[in-house]
C-alpha cells in the first residue's frame, strides 16, 4: 500500500474516531437529562463511527485478517439474522 494512501486510511479512521467520541458525549448529556431516545439515537451515530473506522483499520493490517470486510460481530448477527 503506498504510503499516501496508507496516511488517508489512517486519517480517515482517526477523523471516524472522533466522531464517535462526540456522539457518545451527546448520549450521555441526554442520559442525564432523562432523555432516553434522544440518547439511543446518538449512540448509534456514534457506533455507526466506530464500525467506519473499524473497517478503515482492517484495510491496514498486514496479517489479513478480516480480508472479506466483516469482523466477527457482523458475522454473528449475519448468522442470527
């Protein structure tokens, strides 16, 4: 992988990251008010964040692992699902 390339992944998993740190502080100020839908909806932003970066970090393992895009969590709700 070309290391400008590796840089944006880097970058962008970072910046997904921070996202998610945001709406995570959201979900708990909403917690705290009593406002549980409000929170609910802002944790799932922030996962939605999370599992962008996630897939951003498997690109840059050299190991392979997780080669098909899913991790394991999806792969289990796939097979519940």
């Amino acid at each position: 992988m070309p290391m400008s390339k590796m840089a944006r992944a880097c970058e962008e998993a970072g910046h997904q990251h921070d996202r998610a740190a945001v709406h995570y502080r959201h979900s708990v100020k909403h917690l705290s008010n009593g406002e549980h839908v409000a929170a609910a909806k802002e944790r799932n932003l922030a996962l939605g964040h999370s599992e962008k970066a996630q897939i951003d970090e498997v690109g840059l393992r050299p190991d392979g692992v997780a080669d098909d895009g899913r991790t394991r969590s999806e792969a289990a709700w796939h097979f519940m699902g």
